[in-house]
C-alpha cells in the first residue's frame, strides 16, 4: 500500500505546485503526549526525486509526521492550516536562503474522516498565494476522495480474503465429514490411509503416510512408505530419478532432521526449507537427485503431521502442495487426528476381532472334547443298560425254578412237611419273592433307559389303563387283603400317549402304595380332568407317609425312604420305580408330584396329554 500512497502524494504535490507532500495515516488514539497516532503514510514531490534527497527529506519527516500547526487543525473545524515549514524541512527546501527573502511554508489539510483521519501537509518553497490556496483545497478534496476509494478497495479485498477464508473453512469442514464418515466404518489401515488422502486430494493436497518399518531395529526405528496419493506421472518420476520405488526406502528419523523433529515434538511441522524436507523423507536423497526432483515436480511447500496409536507417535503424514492457504496446515493436522483415531479403533478391531477368533477355536474345541466325553459316557450307560438287563435276565431264569420248587414245597405237594421245614419253605418262597421284585425293577429301569427315547403315542381312555394298572396286581393285593379303588370322571378326553408306558407308570405307583400300606389298608386310583385340558391321575395310599426331608429327593435314582418302621426285610425297592415313573411322564410332556402327611398317607398326582390337547414337539 505504500506504493498507492505514494502515488496520491507525488499526484498532490505536481496539481498545486508544492514542492512535496506527505500523506499521514493516522489512528484514533493520541500518544502520551497528546500527539495523534501515526499509523503510516508516505511523501514524494518534485524536491525528492533524486535518491540522497529523498532520504534527507524522508529522515526530517518521520522526525517530526505531525507538527505542532497540523495538530491545531486536526481538533478544529477548518479546512487548512498554513504555517512556516518546520525548520528541518525548511533548511532542505531552502539551504542557502537570503535574508530578507519569503521563507518556506506548509499547508496542513485533514483530507479523512472519523474512523479513518489522515494529514496532508504540502511543503511550498514560497509563501502560497490566493490562487495557490485555492487550489490545495481542491487537491485536498480529491486526496480525501482517492483515500475513501483505496479504504473501499482495501475493504473489498479483506472481504474477498474473509470469503475465501470461509469457503475453504467449508470445504475443509466438508472433507473432514466425508472422511470422518468413511473412517466410521473402515477397519483396515489401507482404506483409512485412502479415505484421508482422498479427501486432501479434493483440497488440492496430496499426500503419503510413512508408518512404523517392521523389523527396524529397538533404538533406531525406521518408517516406510504405505501409501501415496501422488499422481502417476509425479510418482513414476519420483522413483525414476530414485532409481527404486518408493516404497523400498526407509526413513531413519536419527539422520532426518526434519522428521525427528515432527515424531518427537508430536506436532504438525511446516518447513520453509522443501529441499531439506525432500531430502529427509526419500531417505537422503542425494543433492543431484533433488535438483533433478525439483526440475520434474517444480516448488512444492511441505508439511509434517504425526500420526499417533496408543499413546505414541507411529508415523507421519506427509503433506505437499505447490502453495499452502493459511487455514490448510490446521486442516491437515486435524485430517491427521483422525486418521489417528481411525488408526487405533482398527487395531483394536483387529485385536478384538484375534481374541474372537482365538476364543472360537477354544470353544469348538473344549466343545469337541465334550462332545466325545457325552459320547463316550453315553456308549458306558448303554453297556451298563445292557449288562443290567443282561443280568437281571440271567438271574430271573434259575429265580423262577427256586420259586416254583419252594412254592412246592411250602404247599407240601411233595409231601408233608413238619414245622420248622415248613417254615424253612417260607422264609425261602419270600425271599424268592423279594429277589425277584428287585430283578422286575432292574429290568423295567434297564428297558426304560434302553427304549425311553421311543414313545409310541395312541388314542385310549383313561379308565382303561386304570383297570389294566389293578388288574395286573390284583393277586398280590389280594394277598395282603389291601382295597383297592379305581375310579375315572365321566366325559374325559381320550389320552394321547404311549399306553405300556402310562400302565408301567400305573403299576410302580400302585407298587409303592402297596409296599408302604399296612395290611388291610386302601388304596384309591383316580383321573379327573386337569389345567389346559390334559386329564390328571392319582394314586394315594393311607399308609406311613413320607417325611418332609425325604420330598425333594423321592424321584432321584436310587433314593430309598427306610426307617425302622420299614426295615429292609420287610420288602423295599432299589429307588428306580419313581424315577421311572417322573421320567415317563416327563417324556409325555407331563409333570408329577407328590404330598404326603407322615402316619396320614401318600398321594402321586401326574398329568398327560391329550387328543385335545396334546405335549408340544
């Protein structure tokens, strides 16, 4: 601006004839001393156009910008103040004047305004006369106008300024989102590598990323180059004067200046030195293949960002562009944070995403041994099945021939017996009697487990099976002189289910009842219509009763309820009948429980399905 304001002053002095003028620029604030503030300006004339003059009058005049007889006319309302030139002037307009002879004179005019004064003073050689008075005043008036176009100029150009600012504040904040949009869902260093120097691209930045060499040595480590969004041709030149593509070389931030400075600073680094910075990042680029880089790629400014991971500094991202904006380096810094930020979610998704993997193989395989644990349990608890069922045959058959040979005996078909023999006989026929309840029980467990999986579900009534359940123990009932009730509610839906495997349920409760009912006691078996349309059957006995204690466990395998009110030779199962029993009706998609008042009796209730209302899949 200097150039322009000289101009309007030399303009000022050639139209009114003065030797020189100086235009002042001035604030609105005053000095401590009163003085207005001088914020520039600058002088030319006729007096100043050789250069040893120019000095001289450019020494006195910003001695002294704002005489004491211009500071009377800036606080008042005239138009002009005219004075004797100051002396330090005068002496250089007039060295060697004569006495007697008209001295210099300055002409003081305010040619601003309020929020922007400005001073024009006019150096005269002589005394000004009317004319000349008059036609400062109208240079005066066209000075004041060409400073309010220059102000309006300066104005449009700030204007211009802020707009450019802002637009590429926009298209930062733009490429910022799109690449913080990308960068949401990239897990993989290359894509977020891509998605940030694509975005600088769209600026007019391009770029490379240098990142942490692998095998580099503990106390030296070296970056290499992974990516580079330089276009082909700059590339293909790059590596042509290199002699080796650019990503074989390796940076050593011990003998790279530049870049030490960026990795150990941890912040952005705009060198005004581009060769040093070259030569750095291409890993000492001789000084012949920096002027061969700087003949095909032409000036180019260079800037340094750190790219971080957990907590340290892993790598650069290197800027270059042919001119940098203002608001660029704080873009790329920001562009480089959030690839940072990209970079750590991606290893810690490849992190996550190892221990998933890792956590995968050990389930498939502690699941895999599982798997052939149960396999291998359940081929030993079918050779069990199998040898029970195995045994319990074997030792049934000779069972029965003892029987029938004692029941002989004890019925003195063979012939008389006396007391004691026929007493040997009994205790024999019941002895006989009991092995061979614990062989049926054995032997209904072993078909249970070998064949529970195998329901065969048909129509039937209840009242059927009730029947069929009594029936089968009649004798044995009889024998003990036990009553025994069967009874089904009228209008009963057809049970759907298995129906030997309701009877077998049937005739080991009705065992239980039996084995725990005192002789001449009774027994009741009844169905009845239950919750959600399945039928409900019981079975209760007026016998000891069960102990509150012993409840929660009576249907675990192999549990026996035994006291001295039920000694072992007055006939108790192995535990397996109930078992059967809650399983079968499990399996038909039922449940079963049981209450019991100990001296008041037990009672069995189990549910069933049926054709209405049949066991879910």
């Amino acid at each position: 601006m200097e150039r322009v304001y000289r101009e309007i002053a030399r303009d000022a002095a050639r139209a009114c004839g003065a030797a020189l003028a100086h235009l002042v620029l001035l604030g609105q604030a005053a000095g401590r001393d009163g003085s207005p503030e001088v914020q520039g300006g600058a002088a030319d004339g006729p007096a100043m156009e050789e250069r040893e003059a120019r000095r001289a009058f450019q020494a006195v005049l910003a001695a002294d910008p704002v005489p004491a007889a211009a500071r009377a006319v800036l606080g008042a309302d005239e138009e002009r103040a005219v004075a004797p030139a100051p002396a330090g002037l005068a002496s250089l307009l007039a060295p060697r004047q004569l006495p007697g002879a008209a001295a210099p004179h300055s002409v003081f005019l305010p040619v601003g305004d309020a929020t922007r004064p400005a001073l024009l003073h006019l150096a005269f050689a002589a005394p000004p006369g009317p004319a000349a008075l008059a036609g400062v005043e109208a240079v005066g008036r066209l000075t004041a106008g060409r400073l309010a176009a220059v102000a309006l100029r300066l104005e449009a150009t700030r204007d211009r300024l802020v707009l450019s600012d802002l637009r590429q504040a926009k298209e930062t904040l733009a490429g910022l989102q799109i690449a913080g949009t990308h960068l949401m869902i990239e897990t993989d260093e290359g894509s977020i590598m891509g998605a940030v120097s694509r975005e600088l691209a769209r600026l007019g930045l391009h770029s490379g990323v240098l990142l942490d060499a692998p095998g580099g040595e503990a106390d030296r480590p070296g970056l290499r180059w992974r990516f580079t969004s330089l276009p082909a041709a700059q590339l293909q030149a790059i590596e042509r004067v290199l002699g080796r593509p650019l990503a074989d070389l390796r940076v050593d931030p011990a003998d790279a200046p530049v870049v030490r400075r960026c990795l150990e600073a941890g912040r952005t680094v705009v060198t005004d030195r581009p060769r040093a910075a070259a030569r750095d990042l291409l890993g000492g680029a001789t000084a012949s293949q920096l002027r061969a880089l700087g003949r095909a790629l032409g000036p180019l400014r260079i800037v340094l960002a750190p790219l971080r991971r957990e907590g340290r500094t892993i790598g650069l991202l290197a800027v270059l562009a042919p001119r940098l904006r203002p608001g660029d380096p704080e873009a790329i810094e920001a562009f480089a944070l959030q690839a940072s930020i990209a970079l750590e979610k991606a290893r810690l998704v490849k992190a996550l995403r190892e221990e998933r993997s890792r956590l995968n193989a050990e389930v498939e395989r502690r699941t895999r041994e599982l798997r052939l644990a149960v396999e291998a349990l359940q081929e030993t608890d079918r050779r069990k099945d199998n040898f029970l069922a195995n045994v319990s045959h074997e030792l049934r058959t000779p069972l029965v021939t003892v029987l029938g040979w004692a029941e002989l005996l004890a019925g003195e078909k063979l012939g008389e017996l006396t007391v004691r023999q026929r007493q040997a006989a009994q205790v024999i026929r019941g002895s006989g009697r009991r092995l061979e309840a614990f062989i049926t029980e054995l032997l209904d467990f072993s078909r249970h487990e070998l064949t529970r999986e195998r329901l065969v579900p048909t129509a039937f009534a209840a009242g059927e099976v009730l029947t069929q359940a009594v029936v089968g123990l009649g004798p044995r009932f009889a024998e003990r002189g036990l009553r025994v009730r069967a009874r089904a509610a009228r209008g009963l839906p057809r049970l759907w289910a298995d129906r030997d495997r309701v009877v077998q349920v049937l005739v080991n409760l009705l065992t239980n009842a039996d084995r725990h009912s005192q002789p001449g006691g009774s027994i009741r078996v009844a169905a009845a219509r239950g919750a959600g349309g399945a039928v409900l059957v019981s079975v209760a006995d007026r016998g000891e009763g069960i102990a509150p204690e012993h409840l929660a466990r009576i249907f675990d395998r192999l549990y026996q309820v035994r006291d001295a009110a039920a000694p072992r030779d007055q006939g108790s199962g192995l535990g397996l009948g109930l078992a059967i029993a809650r399983s079968i009706v499990e399996a038909h998609g039922g449940t079963i429980t049981v209450r019991s008042r100990v001296g008041r009796g037990t009672s069995f209730r189990f549910s069933l399905p049926t054709v209405d209302a049949p066991a879910p899949r």
